[in-house]
C-alpha cells in the first residue's frame, strides 16, 4: 500500500529527499527551481507536491496542479533503486483511482529509448498520446520551448478543450503568454 503525504514546504529532511529524486529524474530544462518550487508552494493552493511512501519508506514524489475540470501532474518519478518493480505503475494507479477529473501530463516526442518506454509505460496505465502541437513553455521565461506531446486519460475531454489546456498549462503552470 502507497501513502502519499502533501509536502507543505521545502525546508527539512523529506523535501531534500524528493528535491535529490527531482534532480535526478529531469534535465534541467524540464525542472523547476529551487526558488520557483518555494514560491509556488507558498502561493497557489492549486499546486501540491506529495511524497509516495511504501512501508514507511520514501519511493517516490508526484508534483501536480488542480484545476476545476482537469488535474496536471508535472512531474512524477521513483527514486533509482525502486525503479522497474511495477512501483511506478501501482503508485500512478493508486492516484488515478483518488481523483475523478480527467488526468493531463507532458510527454517528450519519441525520439529517445527512454522517451518511447515512458509513452508505453502511460498507456500502460490507460493514458492516451495526443498529436495536437505542444510545446512546453521554457521554466525560466527566456529558453527555447521544448517539444513534447500531451497525454491524458480521457482523449475525448482534451480532444475538445485541447486549446483551453493548453492555455491553462502555458498561464498557470508556466506563467508564459504565448
């Protein structure tokens, strides 16, 4: 069983924890700073951070945004030694089946191993690729935007409100007008 505890801000020991995952789970291009992560802690309550525990045991984080028709999970990773043990799978399912509004992500295009496997590992899970245009906003304002796809677990809800999303994403999550 998975319990997942909401990070309320990024002093002490479990944070550092999930901030050293965080670190090593994204390039630097997809990932928030230190400074952004506080600040957006202390000033969206849309935004959580949760810690994934497994017998009192830290396996992981999810970071997401709450919106009212949709929820956005920015990012999601295993700790190393946890990884390929189906951990990501039950813990990803298990936050599926605690929220009943459609659930967006950001994928890289498929133009890596890596990139293909963690496709498959979200339709695995019932998430489906959407091909519309996408790019992910730069997290500090002046990079170039970074060429991804969207899935989600309900193609028909992002299928008619893609734009909206998208626009959502790029306001909200981003702070980015386009």
């Amino acid at each position: 069983m998975f319990i997942f505890t909401k990070i309320q801000d990024v002093k002490g020991q479990v944070f550092a924890e999930i901030y050293a995952i965080y670190l090593q789970s994204f390039p630097v291009c997809e990932r928030r700073s230190l400074a952004s992560i506080e600040k957006i802690i202390n000033s969206s309550s849309r935004f959580e951070i949760s810690a994934i525990y497994k017998e009192n045991m830290l396996v992981g984080f999810i970071n997401y945004w709450k919106f009212d028709m949709f929820i956005y999970i920015e990012h999601f990773a295993i700790k190393a030694e946890f990884r390929n043990n189906n951990i990501g799978s039950v813990c990803l399912q298990t936050f599926l089946k605690r929220n009943n509004l459609p659930i967006i992500l950001e994928v890289e295009i498929e133009n890596s191993d890596i990139a293909k496997r963690r496709i498959r590992f979200y339709e695995r899970l019932g998430f489906v690729l959407h091909l519309n245009e996408y790019q992910q906003p730069p997290y500090d304002g002046i990079s170039q935007k970074i060429p991804m796809h969207i899935m989600s677990n309900n193609f028909d809800f992002v299928d008619e409100r893609f734009y909206l999303i998208k626009n959502k994403l790029y306001n909200e999550v981003y702070d980015y007008c386009n």
